[in-house]
C-alpha cells in the first residue's frame, strides 16, 4: 500500500506537548497550569439565551458571515470599545473560534513561498497553519529585556523579498506581554515601510490589567493593512462554544470569506446565539471574572518571585511565563520532573517557539487555593534541587 | 475611596476571611497599608460587619423564615422612615427593605418554627399603627443567598493541558 500522508502533514512536527499531556492523565491530584482556558462557567445568561434558542427550534445554517444581528452588535461594540471601524456587511466572519479565523486569514493572503514572520514566543498553531498553506513561517523573538514586547529593529532584520505578513498577538499567550500605542507605532512604521499585512490575534484583549487595550488596527495607517482576529473563549469563558471572528477591509474580508463558505460554511448556530448574548449583555460577568484574574496574576507573580523563580508582571491575558535559568534545568527538564515529583503541570516554555526556552507558561486561570497550593508545591520542589 | 478600596471591598465581600498578608499580595499594597486601608472603611462604616454565608438547612436547625409584605401609611414629614426604624430594632427581623410595587416595607423574619413568626408577625407588627395590611410568606427552601449558590453543582472537566 502507497503512503497515503500528505508531505505537508508530514511537514509539521508532532506537538511537543503531547508526552506531558499523556503523563499527567495517569498522575492522580494534580494541579494543571497547563491550561489555556478560563476555570470559569460561562455565564448563565449566554448560556440560557442558547438553550432558549435550541427549544425554539433555532438549528439551521446561519449566513456565512454568521448572524446579522451578531455582527451587527459586534461591529458597535468593536467601535465603542476599541475605537476599530469594521462595516457589519462585508469586513466582518463570524468563525468557529479564532483557531480558524486564523487559518482562513492565513490562506487568504499565503502564496508557496511566502515568508510569514511570527513573533514569539506565541500560541503552537501560528507556525503550522502557515506551513499548511505553503508559506514558510518565520520567527521573529521577543526578548524578555523587551519586557516580550516586538523589537522594531528585530522586526527589520528579519524582513526579506519573499515577506509577506507579520503576525502578533498581544497580550501575549505564552507571556501575557503587551504592546501600548507607542509599542505599536514603532512596529507600524516597520511594516508599511516594507508594505506588509497584518494579522493581529487580539482574543486576550478584554484581559488587560493596566491601561486599556490598544487595537494594533487602530494604529498609524495600519488599519487598511490589517487582519483583525478576536472571540469568545477567553473574555467570556466560552472556549468550548467555539466562536470567534475575522475582521478585515472589504477586500481581504472577501478573500477569506470564500475559504470560510467552503471549510466551514458558517460557524455553530447556538454558538453565535450564545455571543450575542454575551456582547449584549455580559459586560458585568466579564469585568467580574477580568477583577480576579487580576487578583491572582498579582499574588501569583509575587509568589514566582519570592521562591526564586524570576516573573515579569504580565499586563495582560492569564499566564506568567517565569525564567528557570538559575535552576540549571532546562524548561523541558524542569516541567517534566515538576508534574512527576510535585504534581504541578506547567508547559515548558520552548513550545511556545523562540524565546521561550527556559521559561514556563503557568496559566493563572484557577482557583486563589490551588495557587496558593501550587506555590507551594514548587518551592518544595526548588528546595529539593 | 479609590480605586484600591473597592477592590478591597469586593475581596472581603467573597470572603472576609483572608489575612492582610493575604490581601496585600492580591492588591500590590503592603499589609500595613490594607489594615490602614480596611480600618478606615470600618470607621467610615462602609464594611459594617464580617459574617457567615450559612446553609442553615443543612445545619439542621430547623429555622422558619418568612418574607412579610406591609402596607403601610406614611407619615407626615418622616414618610417611611420612622415605622422602618422602628421595625428594624426588633431581632427577628433580619432585612427590611422599601419597595416600590403594591406594598411598602418588605421583612425577611425568621423564628424557632411557625408559632414563633406567627405570633411576632400578629402580636408585634400586624398592630403596629400605620400599617394597614401584612402578608407573610413562608420561605421554603432556599436555592441561593447573597450571591452564594446553596446547592451542590458539578465540578466541570478540564483537560489537564490546552494552550
């Protein structure tokens, strides 16, 4: 029998994440940092509004786009929150989570060849969905004496003829990094003197501990030149809903659009039902869960620090990404014999692609106790080395 | 009050509990500056009190509580105040509110068992002057207090690892 794997599939590497994965399922009272997503329930008025929906029989294909309604709500929401200008018609998908809004915003603008510059460290998929669409993905790292801001000039190193994109994602998943206006301006001048697209992933935009959020679209004259990326799972506790959307100008927005109708033909009803809810009327929910994640992300980080693992505070999203080179363990080693001899999952940083090595990414999305519990948990384990 | 003060507020809210030291982490303030902080809205009389979210049901001791629906005729120049005021000083009666709707002032009573809320409710508020009419409403279960869910809900599953 022929090989029948593709040679793209067999281009992306398996996930370095999945030995840990394996091992932590047959360790009993573990406590995970290793998860990416609220330890919330999404808020029972989303909830309700979507079972509502299902009892009146609401089941059907949705436009491509997604709902009207929904777009139309998130087009005066993105306006009034972020200042971001997209027309309800045409410059807005409503996806099955930013997963594959990414996806489509990649295939719509990748020709084989192009090179897509990534700052990293970032979340696992960047990397792979550029090379499913024939690019070739280029890291560009962000240093953690750059507090894991985008460095303009390591930006311009990395630029080529054959470049085409740049994506980022601030706050940051791996390190809850963030950009202000003038971090942006800094890297907008970068790209349009290099004429170069934009995909910004902005999914942990509501997580924002100081300041407000500033929409890299909003930017300069960014905004005709870039992809705007967002959703639900993460502001909302809706990970498993899996809505998100795509916000581009007309004509990239169409592009992707056309990809979308066939991939996906639209995103889940009662999940787009459920978002509605929640833009509508979720704001007190949101600031809610926004405030504790605050209040852990600040205990948390003083803990890291105080038994000797050195954390930047990170101003945004859920994660501390804490430096274990004084231990003399690599990321990998360190994370591995923590799950093993303290019961902690964590992820080694250098999943996370460049820059991470020698990091953990701790996501803080559990409860003040098992902080507390994981804390000390880790110092037993620093003791011990 | 800033900023800092209402977050403190809302921590001691969900749980009064907690050491300075505690809070102090949370809030980037040193625990010096939360007593500071947390004496003066105790002085200021915005924390009025630090108490128990309790699931008397559970408990067992059998309490009876009852909502209780007063209509009740203004007075001249005081309005409501002065009959709340009144009401309030007695210690069955654990909430007193003034509603807008088809009755005025709204008690929440609780007693040893029906006699004793059915004989305050007659002997002491019915003829009291100036109230005009009272229903009383036996609670007989309660599903949620204050915010605090009452019943047992499932822990939802996680995967140990996503990004």
């Amino acid at each position: 029998m022929r090989n029948f794997i593709s040679e793209r599939a067999n281009g992306i590497p398996p996930s370095g994440i999945r030995k840990f994965f394996d091992l932590a399922l047959t360790i009993e009272d573990v406590i995970s940092l290793g998860v990416g997503e609220p330890d919330f329930r999404t808020p029972w008025n989303i909830c309700e509004s979507s079972i509502y929906s299902i009892e009146q029989g609401v089941t059907s294909y949705t436009p491509n786009k997604g709902l009207p309604a929904l777009r139309e709500t998130l087009s005066i929401y993105l306006k009034q929150h972020y200042n971001l200008p997209y027309n309800s018609d045409d410059e807005i998908i409503i996806t099955s989570g930013v997963s594959e809004a990414l996806d489509i915003a990649i295939r719509a603008i990748v020709d084989p060849g192009d090179e897509v510059l990534i700052a990293q460290p970032s979340y696992v998929s960047y990397a792979p969905c550029v090379t499913l669409a024939g690019g070739q993905p280029v890291p560009v790292e962000c240093t953690e004496a750059d507090s894991f801001k985008l460095n303009p000039d390591r930006l311009q190193e990395k630029i080529t003829k054959k470049t085409k994109a740049l994506m980022i994602n601030f706050p940051n998943n791996p390190t809850g990094a963030v950009m202000n206006r003038k971090d942006l301006e800094a890297i907008a001048d970068v790209i349009i003197d290099n004429d170069l697209l934009l995909i910004t992933d902005e999914v942990y935009a509501e997580l924002t501990y100081e300041g407000s959020h500033v929409a890299a679209g909003t930017v300069s004259d960014l905004w005709q030149r870039t992809i705007t990326l967002n959703g639900f799972s993460k502001a909302y506790a809706m990970t498993g809903w899996r809505v998100g959307y795509l916000c581009a100008p007309k004509e990239l927005c169409e592009a992707a659009l056309k990809i979308h109708q066939y991939v996906m033909l639209c995103a889940p009803v009662m999940g787009q039902i459920g978002a509605l809810e929640a833009v509508r009327s979720a704001e007190e929910d949101k600031n809610t869960m926004v405030n504790e994640y605050r209040l852990r992300r600040n205990m948390f980080v003083s803990g890291l620090n105080r038994i000797g693992l050195p954390t930047h505070v990170p101003p945004g999203a859920f994660y501390a990404f804490p430096s274990v080179k004084g231990t003399g363990l690599s990321d990998t080693e360190f994370a591995e014999r923590l799950l093993k001899e303290q019961r902690v999952a964590v992820v080694p940083g250098s999943v996370f692609g460049a820059g991470g090595d020698y990091h953990l990414r701790c996501a803080y999305a559990v409860s003040r106790k098992q902080l507390t519990e994981a804390l000390g948990r880790m110092e037993t384990f620093l003791n011990g080395l | 009050m800033d900023e800092k003060d209402l977050e403190l507020l809302r921590i001691l809210e969900n749980n009064s509990r907690l050491s300075a030291e505690e809070i102090a982490t949370m809030t980037i303030l040193t625990p010096a500056e939360v007593e500071v902080r947390i004496h003066a809205l105790e002085d200021a009389g915005v924390i009025r009190k630090y108490t128990t979210v309790i699931n008397w049901e559970m408990a067992g001791n059998g309490e009876v509580a009852s909502i209780i629906e007063l209509k009740v005729n203004p007075e001249r120049d005081f309005g409501y105040d002065r009959i709340a005021e009144r009401l309030s000083r007695f210690r069955q009666v654990k909430t007193l509110r003034l509603m807008t709707g088809t009755y005025d002032l709204q008690l929440l009573v609780t007693g040893k068992n029906m006699q004793e809320v059915s004989r305050f409710v007659s002997e002491h508020v019915a003829p009291m002057d100036r109230i005009r009419e009272t229903a009383t409403h036996i609670i007989m279960k309660s599903y949620k207090e204050n915010g605090n869910v009452l019943f047992e809900q499932q822990e939802a599953e996680r995967l140990p690892y996503s990004f």
